[in-house]
C-alpha cells in the first residue's frame, strides 16, 4: 500500500510540473465600421462616438493656455497631416495657423492605417510637452524627411500632443 501512494504522488509530481503554464500576451486591434447618420467611420482602438468632439480650432484655445506638463481629457476632430511612415504608430493633425498636434496612442495598443488620411475623431488626454532635439530627429526621420530637414534640427521645441485611446477614422 505504501509503494502505491509513494507511485501516485510521484505521478502527481511529474504531471504537475509538465503542465506548465505559459502566458503569452497578444494585443488585439478591434478595427470596426460604425455608420453615423451622416458618415461613417473606421473605429480603432477604444470604441468611441463622434459626440460632444470638440474642433480643432477650439482645442488650440485649451492648448493655448496650458503650460508645459498640463494634461486634460478631451474628444477633438481634426485633418490628418501626416502618419508614421514606418508603422503608424503616431500622426500629426493640423490644428490651423500652422501649428499641428501630434497624436500617439495608448500603451502602443494600436496603430493607424499607414495611408490614413482625411477628417478624424480622437479621444484621450492632450497635453502640452517640450520635444528634445533627439526625438526631433527621430520623429523626422519615421516621417521620411531628408538627412537636409534632419540636420538642420537644432533646438527643442513646445509641443502639443494627444495620446488617443480611440480613433474614428472617416471612410
């Protein structure tokens, strides 16, 4: 009887320790279509609704009083400008007067269509920063700039930014 319980525990054991759990972490994108009444939309990341979207001319008002560190939710629409040429991991919308926002996303959770292009909803926090030369450079050079525009970068520069946890993109 001994030998039989000493057999079944060390069965136990060997069981036990084969089944191993392993954890793999996958990120998932929904990309889903929404129709609006008037338009409809590509959805990535958070599932969010064009409702109480601020334009980009009144969030310019909020960044305009924000110092440098300052954070506020916010829904905002906007005109792409540019994407990341290498991944669409950041883009840039135009904000009027020349200025642009500069928009990445949570947790590197999603990524925008590499020929994304046209109006915009985003959700998230805005946020006033100061961009290094470093980051300058290497921003310029996802975006496929010329070593010309990347050299002639030389002093830091006040930026505003978005980190959206949610995009609507315009079909």
């Amino acid at each position: 009887m001994k030998k039989i319980i000493v057999l079944v525990l060390s069965l136990m054991v060997c069981v036990a320790c084969k089944n191993e759990a392993k954890e793999t972490e996958e990120v998932k994108v929904d990309v889903v279509e929404e129709t609006a009444p008037e338009m409809a939309y590509i959805s990535i990341g958070k599932s969010i609704t064009d409702d109480d979207a601020i334009s980009t001319r009144r969030m310019l008002d909020h960044y305009s009083a924000m110092k440098v560190g300052d954070t506020v939710n916010a829904k905002m629409t906007g005109k792409i400008t540019e994407v990341c040429a290498k991944k669409g991991c950041w883009m840039t919308l135009d904000m009027g007067n020349g200025e642009t926002a500069r928009v990445t996303f949570k947790d590197y959770g999603f990524f925008m269509p590499l020929d994304a292009s046209g109006e915009v909803v985003i959700n998230g926090k805005a946020f006033v920063s100061e961009t290094s030369i470093e980051d300058l450079k290497h921003y310029a050079e996802d975006a496929g700039k010329s070593e010309a525009e990347i050299t002639a970068i030389t002093v830091p520069q006040k930026t505003y930014g978005f980190e959206a946890d949610g995009v609507l993109l315009k079909k």
